[in-house]
C-alpha cells in the first residue's frame, strides 16, 4: 500500500509528534483491525440471525402444532376437517405411526396439499 502526503499534512502530523513513517504504519494497522472488527461483526450477525431463525421455526412449529389440535377438537365435534388433516389420519392409522409424527412431517408439504386440492377442485377433470 502506497500512500503519499503533500507538504501541508505532513507538517500536520509532525506537529502532533509523530513521524511519518509511524503514521503510515499506524494506518496499515488500522486497516487489518477494521478487517477483523468487520469479520467479528459478520460472524455475530451471522449467529444472531441464525438464533432469530431457530426461534421463529419454533414458534411456527408450536402454531402448528396447536393448528393439529384444534383440527382434532373439530373432528370429535363433526366439524369439517382440513386436507392435510385427513391425510395425517390415514397416515397415521394405515402405518400404525403417531399422528403427531405424521402431521410434524407433512409439515413442509402442506401449501402444496391445499393448492393441489383447489385445483383439482377448480378445474374439471377431461381426458385429452
């Protein structure tokens, strides 16, 4: 790294007390000590973002867990039932696994269940 004063700055910083050649050195130096502060900060953005994403899959796992118990409240009472709910239950029964499992697991998949429903149900079936 090349740097260069004009007359005026270098009768600026000697008038502090300081050589030249220390005031460069010291600016090298402040180079790689802003890189590293920067590297850290990256790092705890990177950590914090992460905790943050950890904490909101939890929270939606627990909304969506609630969602299957309320799905459970409305088929003891002879309500209509979701999609996603019917399918976890023939799951569950056919497999002998836990509903909880089954619906933990159809998680992922459960936006593509209802559109693919609506739109089976939108369009009409004709054979080409």
């Amino acid at each position: 790294m090349v740097i260069s004063f004009e007359e005026k700055d270098r009768l600026a910083i000697e008038s502090k007390g300081i050589m030249i050649i220390e005031f460069k050195w010291q600016l090298y130096n402040a180079e790689k000590t802003i890189k590293k502060v920067l590297k850290v900060l990256k790092e705890a953005t990177d950590r914090v973002a992460g905790a943050w994403n950890a904490l909101a899959e939890k929270i939606l796992e627990a909304v969506d867990y609630v969602g299957l118990i309320f799905e459970q409240i409305r088929e003891a009472y002879h309500y209509p039932t979701s999609h996603r709910y019917h399918i976890v239950k023939v799951l569950s029964k056919c497999t002998g696994i836990d509903i909880h499992f089954c619906w933990k697991s159809t998680w992922k998949i459960k936006r593509w269940i209802v559109r693919s429903r609506y739109r089976y149900i939108r369009e009409p079936f004709s054979p080409k």
